[in-house]
C-alpha cells in the first residue's frame, strides 16, 4: 500500500480543488462544484464548472493552499472556470446522480481505524513525516514525500520511504534519522522487516519543480490502498451531488457500521448510478465469506444522493481535510460516525 505527504503534486492539486470547494460551500451551501487543478514546473491551472453565488478569487485560493502546504516558489495561475452544464442540471435539480458509475465502500475490523492495517501504516509514515517537518524536529525535511508498505501471508515485509530533502544532508544522515524517528517507533524493530529509505539515493528536488500533479490522481491512495475494486471517480474538487464522491461516502459509512456492529469481520459495498436517476441501479454488499449483506445495507441505508447529502451532512465545508491522508478513518468525518 502507497501514501504520499500533502507536497507531492498530486495531492496539492487535490487539497486546492477541494480547498475552492470548501470555500464555494462556505459561502454558498447549495454551491455545486466541479473543480480540477493540475501544476508543474512554475504553472498551475485551475479549471472546472461551478453553479453557485458564491464569490471567490481562484487563483488567490489555489495560491494560498500552496503556501500553505510548505513549498516556496511562485507559480503563474491560469484560471478557467464556467458555469455548469445545464444538461446536467436537468437530471440534478429533482434529487437524481450527477453522473454514472460504480462506487465501492469497505471497512475491517482489523485496525481501530475499521481499514486494512497496510493501510493505516502507509498514511501514518507519510503524515509522520509531515510533522517532523512541520515540527521543526528533522529541519532539513521538505514538503515532498512518499511511503509504501508490503505484506505477504500477512506479515509486514517491506517499509519505503521517500522524502525530499535539504541538499547538504547525507544519505546516511536521512536514513538513520527517519529509522530512528519515523519507521522505528511505527513498526518496532523487527530485522525481518527490510527498510528502503530514498532508494535512488538523492531526493533535493520535489514538488511542481520535478513534477507535474494533477487532481484525482492518487483515487488508490485516497481509498483502500488497491484491496477492493475501484469505479475508477475521483472525489476532490466534486460536492455531494457527484456520486462518485458522496456515494463512496455512504458504502464506507453502511461497511463500517456493519462492521461496528459485529456483523461481519469485513464488509464490501457496491452500489450503482446511472446519471439523472435518484434510485440506484444496483446495491450489493458480502462479507469476507463471500455471503450477501445486501438485504441490511438496503433496510438501514438511503443511497439516493439527495438521502446521502442529508444524513451525512454533505453541504459543509469539510472537505479539504480528506485531501490529504486518506479520505476514511479519520474522526469527526460524518461517514465515519457508528450509528447501528
């Protein structure tokens, strides 16, 4: 399983989509949004479809959220922002899916998290490495940064970091640190365990400077680390009327109850749309057996969209929080609530 820290460009495309949809939604809470950012070497582009009266400057935001995150060059903004297809709008306005697709929910009871526990580690490495840098604890840490971790017959096998870094710093220098700091106190000091820490031997040059990113590209990462299917919809930069965000949403809130509830070790749901119609084409839900939990999933769980904004509380702005680390098992996020 992959995580990637809040600088990798991918992610900061991310958090700035859903940093303007937070916004639009601060202001405007029936705003409807559908934002994609990309940014590389000294450019971003924010574009995307909006209905809303909201009023916010793009490029401000966009450039905002990158100051924020760390990095420290400039960046020429291009703005192209529209109104909504009203094509769309037609299905939408009476309660029906903003688009087709397939979305999937899971949840285990193997962590406290209620995810795989490859998972909670990957996003642990890298959000630990964003708080020593933060922290000023490993000041020659930079915003850029990657984990991953491997399993096999269920037994950690591998941990891989990468994190970008200060010129003058040493490879012996990174990796003794981040063992002693990081990798150590997350997984113990298991020798079976083999440690990769910035493999290519050198990692100065990071963010938009070595690489473009573009919104949606890290759904795995976003997810279950690649456990279970994928539709193949991003969530950032979307608001609740796109299924593809606030119907995941509401799988991973009908698994991990059912989970909760001790109905099931893990629990798989799918559910599927098809654009301008509110009832759903299809709902399933198995557990680690294979057998159906379709039947509760449809008696406890509203999955038409307008259903979903409602009991999750979807017209907030909540959103750039699940940008970055993972959108599930984080606390105070409405879909991660136990209710059953």
């Amino acid at each position: 399983m992959e995580s990637v820290t809040s600088g990798h460009p991918d992610k900061i495309c991310d958090q700035i989509s859903d940093a303007i949809l937070d916004e639009c939604l601060r202001q405007d809470a029936r705003s409807r949004v559908a934002m994609e950012t990309f940014g590389g070497h000294g450019l971003l582009l924010v574009g995307g479809e909006v209905t809303t009266r909201a009023h916010l400057d793009f490029a401000d935001v966009a450039r905002r959220v990158y100051h924020e995150i760390g990095h420290t060059n400039e960046l020429e903004i291009i703005t192209r922002v529209v109104q909504q297809s009203p094509d769309i709008a037609l299905g939408v306005d009476t309660g029906g899916a903003g688009d087709q697709g397939i979305m999937y929910g899971y949840a285990t009871n193997e962590t406290p998290e209620f995810l795989p526990k490859g998972v909670v580690l990957a996003h642990k490495l890298t959000s630990g490495l964003e708080k020593l840098r933060r922290s000023g604890e490993i000041a020659w840490l930079h915003p850029d940064g990657k984990a991953q971790v491997t399993f096999q017959n269920g037994a950690l096998r591998s941990v891989l970091v990468s994190c970008q870094h200060d010129e003058g710093v040493s490879q012996q220098e990174i990796r003794a640190t981040l063992i002693d700091k990081l990798i150590t106190p997350l997984i113990g000091t298991n020798s079976s365990v083999e440690i990769l820490v910035n493999p290519t031997g050198k990692f100065v040059q990071g963010g938009f400077e070595a690489d473009t990113g573009l919104t949606g590209r890290k759904i795995i990462v976003d997810t279950y680390g690649g456990l279970i299917p994928h539709g193949g919809g991003a969530f950032s930069g979307k608001d609740a009327t796109k299924v593809d965000r606030s119907a995941a949403y509401m799988a991973r809130f009908a698994a991990k109850n059912i989970v909760a509830k001790g109905l099931a070790n893990s629990c798989m749901v799918s559910v599927a749309y098809a654009i301008g119609r509110a009832e759903p084409l299809m709902i399933e839900a198995v557990n680690e057996k294979g057998e159906s939990l379709a039947d509760i999933v449809r008696q406890k769980f509203d999955f038409r969209p307008a259903a979903i904004i409602d009991r999750l509380g979807l017209r907030r702005p909540i959103y750039r929080q699940t940008a970055a680390y993972g959108h599930f098992g984080k606390p105070g996020l409405p879909w991660e609530e136990i209710v059953l």
